[in-house]
C-alpha cells in the first residue's frame, strides 16, 4: 500500500467507516455528548454576559438617586430577568403584608422585614437552581467522556491484535488502521471533555459572581424598603411611593385642627 492510500484509509471519516459496531456507537456517542456540551457552552456564555449587563444597570439604579417605583417600572419591561421575579415576589410580600395591616406596630415593623429578607432569600435560591440548569452536562461530559474514549480505544486495539494474528502479519499497513481506528476513540473522547471541563469551571465562576450580584441588589432593595417603612411611605401596586394610612390620618387631623384654630381665630378679630 503507497503512502496515499494508506494516509486516504488513516482519514477520520475512513477510520469511522471501517470501525465495528461497537467503537461506532461510542464514537457516535462522544459526537453527540460534544454537541450538547456546546450548546450548553454557547447558551451560558450569551446568557451571563446579558445577565452581567442588566445586573451593573439594576445596581447602578438602586446605588444612585432612582426610586424602587421608577426601578419597578423598568423591571416590568424585562419580566423574565432573575432579579426581576425576585423584586416581584418582596413587592407581593410588601402589598400583602400592608393590605392586611400587617405593619401597624414596631414588632409588626420587624416582622415585615424578616419577612422581606426570607422571600427574597427564597426567590434568590429558585433563580440560582435555574441557572445551574445545564452545568450538569457539561460535568457529566467532562468527567465521563475520556473514560468512554478509552474504552472505544481499548475495544479498537483488542480488535486490532485479532486482526493481525488472524492475517499473520505485522506489517504497517496492517497494524496501523487498527490502532488508529482505536486512538480515534480517545482523541474524541479528549475533544469532547476538555471544552467541557473548561466551561464547566468558568460558568460556575460566572454563576457564583451573579449570585452575590443578586445578594448585593436584594440587599439594596430590603434597604430602601426598610427605610420608607420607618418614614411610614409605602409603595402602591404600581410602584410608586405614598404616604401610610396613618400618616394620612395624622396628616388630616393636624388639617382640622388648624381649621378649627383658625375659625375660633377670626371671630374674635372681627369683635376687636
């Protein structure tokens, strides 16, 4: 056999064709596995780069001079953000917790803000799970697909050996595509793993960064919130502040007595 046509037979393709039943499937396999893992890679990176973005402009809002009804404004535009269902669901607890009046007195004060910080922990935990959909390929291919290769290459070898001791020969043109056709296995299986192994650790990082963003602008929040609920302001269904009911009343009833003042005031004027 000349060079050529032995360099045609050593060919990926030709390699795949002339394997068994048996090193097909893993090498179709390790294939299919390089494929999700890189629709996993692809998918996480375009989405923590979009989730960074909008986290920098969330925390720039709440560190400057923006109010949460403003803010909750623009995060109805982006409903399907993580840190948009996390202000969602403390905003629900904050209305409902009002509705019933739950805020009346100082332990009730407290109470609502334990409150806050527990739904906002939760809803935080829930958004985090759902990120971490997907990482769990890529550890999978990571950690499984050299040993898969592996095996494909110690299935390819063995059948190589009976290959050469059923022909009697040792020659190159005999050995070679046999052990080639077995080292494909491993080298698909090195191709499949490192690329996963490599996104694996960066999204995790990625993943670990947005969850302590997440923390710091949930924190931000449970501030502001917590200091219009000591100014006695709170936030309507539709995000913007207003004044307590019973700031309202006190408000009103310093109004009728001024009036009243007032009234008993001009009379005696008049008889002066």
């Amino acid at each position: 056999m000349n060079p050529s046509h032995l360099a045609a037979h050593l060919s990926p393709l030709a390699l795949f064709q002339q394997a068994d039943f048996i090193v097909k499937t893993i090498l179709v396999i390790l294939a299919l596995a390089s494929l999700a893992s890189w629709g996993v890679i692809i998918d996480k990176l375009l989405r923590f780069s979009s989730l960074r973005r909008r986290a920098d402009g969330w925390s720039a809002a709440l560190s400057g001079q923006r109010t949460l009804g403003r803010l909750s404004q623009e995060l109805k535009l982006q409903a399907q953000d993580p840190f948009a269902r996390i202000y969602h669901a403390i905003t629900d607890e904050w209305h409902t917790s009002h509705r019933q009046h739950l805020h009346a007195d100082a332990a009730g004060r407290d109470s609502l803000k334990e409150r806050v910080n527990r739904v906002g922990q939760i809803a935080s935990s829930v958004e985090i799970e759902q990120l971490q959909k997907g990482l769990s390929v890529l550890a999978t291919v990571g950690s499984v697909a050299p040993f898969v290769g592996l095996f494909g290459t110690v299935w390819g070898i063995m059948n190589a050996f009976q290959g050469i001791a059923a022909s009697n020969n040792t020659s190159l043109a005999v050995v070679a595509p046999g052990i080639a056709e077995a080292l494909l296995a491993t080298a698909l299986g090195l191709v499949a793993a490192i690329p996963a192994v490599v996104a694996y650790n960066r999204a995790s990082g990625d993943l670990n960064n947005y969850a302590h963003r997440l923390a710091t602008l949930v924190g931000l929040v449970e501030v502001q919130l917590s200091r219009q609920l000591e100014a006695g302001v709170v936030l309507t269904d539709g995000g913007e502040a207003a004044p307590a009911k019973a700031e309202r009343a006190e408000r009103g009833e310093r109004g009728e007595r001024g009036e009243r003042a007032g009234g008993n005031v001009t009379p005696l004027a008049a008889g002066a």
